[in-house]
C-alpha cells in the first residue's frame, strides 16, 4: 500500500522561498511522482513531474523558479520553490502515478501541505 506525507508548507514573502519534501513508502522507483496544487475555487493542477528515469515536466508559470528531485534510496520526493508569487498560494500534494512517465493515471495521494504567499 502507497504511503505518501509531504511537508514543508507555511508562510512565506512573496519573493522567498520554501522546499517542499514527500515521504513515500510502497512505492518503486519505476514509478513516475509528481507535485500538484489546488487553490481555492481552481482545479488541481500539475505543477512538476518527475519520471523513472528523471524526465521532468514544470508548469510554465514555474520554470526557472521550481525544481523536483527525487531520491530513490530514500524514498523522498523534494519540490524546491524559490522566487515564490502570491498566485503560487494552494494545497500541494504529493502523488505517484500508475507507471513510469508522469502522463498517466495519479494512483496515491498524499494528504496536502499547505502554502501560503503573502504579498
């Protein structure tokens, strides 16, 4: 069974920075991870993904401000924000998906962290 807990969330300046970290038990480094956000009243969305093989995937309005690593020894899934926006305000979660590549089906979540970017 899955086990995913982030943490790391909290309140930052617009401009700071924060790193987001995943535990994850049950899972294989075959497996393709990703970090997603939902705001208030918005879809989830995909904010970085992070293939078997170390492919990954940013969401435009994250590039050059984000980065994900995973380290599949540890079992750990890291997500790295610097520059941080107001509108980067939302629950993250972390997730695993049912194959190697990040364009595929979510099969765990974990329960969200929180963060918060004042302006």
């Amino acid at each position: 069974q899955v086990q995913l807990v982030e943490s790391g969330g909290g309140l930052v300046q617009a401009g700071g920075s924060l790193r987001l970290s995943c535990a994850a038990s049950g899972i294989f480094s075959i497996n393709a991870m990703g970090w997603f956000r939902q705001a208030p009243e918005k879809e989830r969305e995909l904010v970085a993904g992070i293939s078997s093989g170390g492919k990954t995937y940013y969401k435009n309005s994250v590039k050059g401000r984000f980065t994900i690593s995973r380290d599949n020894v540890k079992n750990t899934l890291a997500l790295q924000m610097n520059s941080l926006k107001p509108e980067d305000t939302a629950m993250y979660y972390c997730a695993t998906f049912d194959g190697s590549s990040f364009i595929g089906t979510v099969d765990a979540w974990g329960p969200g962290t929180l963060v918060t970017v004042s302006s």
